[in-house]
C-alpha cells in the first residue's frame, strides 16, 4: 500500500492472531506497516452489519508501536440505513425517476464523534431497477469484450467512479451529472485467461480525494477501506469479507445509475494515463488526466488532492 509517498507493506498476522482469524473469521482486521506506523483495518463483527473502520497506530517514545485498539481512529464506512433514501426508495422504487440514492457512506472520527464526510452515489432514473433484469446479457457482453481485447493486445482495464459529498453538503434531489464530485476510486485490473475465460486480476487500486487540508489525508485511508475490499482483504477467511458496496463492473446494467467510467487499453495506455516519467502522477494531475479521458463535470480547479493506493 503506498499512502502519501509512503510505502506500507502487508504486515502477516502472527500465531495468535491467525487462530483468531481463522476461528472467528466474523471479526476480520488485517494491517499495513512501514518504519514508523501503521493502519489496521477491522470489522467488529460482520454477522451483525458493523462497520469497516480504519486505525492509525504511531510509535511512541519508547520506539514501540501501539497495540490494536490504542491508536487513532480515523474513521470507517457504513451501507445506508434502511430509510435514509426514503421509505419509496424501499417499498416502491420504480416510483423515483429522478434523483440520486446513496450507496455508501464514509465517516470521519474527530473528538468521539462520527461525520460523514463522502458518499458513493446513484442516479435515478424512470423504471431504473428494470435494467437489472438484463444482468445476465451484460455479464456475457463484459466477457466478450474481454476476450476481443485481450486478443488485441489490449488487455488492461481503467474503472472509475466518482466520489461525492455527504447528504448534510448534497441532497438527494439533485442530479450527480450536474454536481461536483470530490474525488474518484480508481481500479486497474489486468485481463488473463483461464482456458476460453477471461478473467481480471488486480493491479493498482487508488482513491484521489480532493485537498481539504488534513481531513483528505485522513479520508484517502478511510475511502481506502472498499478498495481493500474489492481488491481482496489479506484474511485467511477471505471469502467471508463480502464488500460493504459492489465493486463496479462497467456493465451498464449492473452499475446502473452509478457514476462509473471504464475504459480498455494497452500496458503503454495504461502507464502513460497514470505516470508521469516513469514515476506515479501526483494527484492533482491523475485527476486532470482522469477527466481528459472521460469527459463529463471536471474536477474543481486548484485542488491537489490525496492519494491512497491499496
């Protein structure tokens, strides 16, 4: 994981922790070190819905770094409540044709309190959940394209999807295409093939969040905590760590609403979008790259941003 210009390294659970980890695989962590801290990213108990949350641990005086559950909490992410899209979003949602609905929210830990601070988001539109009912077409239809441009030698995929404010800063009124967003998690997975099947290994995942002084620092870990997800958490149980969210497909119909990009390419494509001299781009301009190869609202000029790679 490389956070801030720093490299953090899986650190392997000891015998202990191991035993605990595979005896109870409801109450995953797993956590990232380099020489003077770390970040441990845990879920008290997944049976029972709780949040993914995010822990920096620091070395104290003594040279020792603190224990699990001593350091500071950065923040976590939560599934919307089951009204807070309202109670038609619930009961009848064929009904909305306009609008957005939140998928995710990530919060921010300051002074014993908890304030969402991003969210992921959904476009509404009339008859929406219909396009779920051609799930199967697009799986097939991912698939093919796959294979046709892994045959072309482009076998790299870019996956976007943006990142917007929390409901206090942007209703669920308004359109997500005509409204800033802050950030974006990035995904680049590489196609192989397994007999006629493709399938997509990851890569390098990213979020870019936009500079609000301390608080993007904080948050990039914190918007981190669903790439870990999607990306595969390091556990011995890891397929009881299901994401709090979906991972985008770029499947129309499957990310129906949602403010994804996607796009093919060569290994060249691919490193020239997200290098600059053979070195990782700063944030502020991946961003910029970002919106000149996908067009739509840019990014807030003047924004450097923060960037947190799982």
């Amino acid at each position: 994981m490389k956070y801030n210009g720093h490299e953090f390294m899986w650190e392997s659970p000891m015998c202990s922790d191991s035993a605990k980890l595979m005896c109870c695989p409801c109450f995953p962590f797993f956590k990232y070190t380099d020489k003077n801290e770390s970040f441990v990213f845990s879920n008290s108990c997944l049976c029972c819905c709780q949040d993914w949350k995010v822990e920096q641990l620091t070395k104290g005086s003594n040279g020792e770094m603190q224990e699990r559950g001593t350091g500071k909490k950065l923040g976590g992410t939560v599934g919307p409540s089951c009204c807070e899209n309202g109670c038609m979003y619930l009961c009848c949602p064929f009904c909305l044709c306009s609008g957005n609905a939140i998928l995710q929210n990530m919060y921010h830990h300051a002074d014993g309190d908890q304030k969402n601070i991003h969210t992921i988001r959904q476009q509404l539109a009339c008859c929406w959940p219909c396009g779920r009912c051609c799930a199967p077409c697009g799986v097939c239809s991912r698939c093919c394209s796959d294979c046709c441009n892994y045959c072309q030698d482009r076998n790299y995929v870019l996956t976007t999807e943006k990142i917007y404010l929390a409901e206090d800063q942007m209703t669920r009124e308004v359109e997500c295409t005509d409204t800033d967003h802050v950030g974006r998690i990035i995904m680049a997975d590489r196609i192989g093939c397994i007999g006629c099947c493709p399938i997509r290994t990851p890569v390098k995942y990213s979020t870019i969040i936009n500079e609000a002084g301390n608080l993007d620092n904080e948050m990039a870990a914190v918007d981190g905590i669903i790439l870990m997800l999607w990306k595969g958490a390091p556990v011995p149980c890891f397929c009881c760590t299901f994401p709090p969210v979906n991972q985008p497909t770029g499947i129309s119909c499957l990310d129906i609403g949602r403010q994804v990009e996607s796009a093919h390419m060569t290994i060249s494509e691919m490193m020239e979008l997200t290098t600059h001299n053979g070195i990782d781009c700063d944030a502020r301009e991946l961003s910029q790259k970002l919106d000149a190869k996908f067009g739509g609202r840019a990014t807030a000029i003047g924004n450097k941003g923060s960037v947190g790679q799982a």
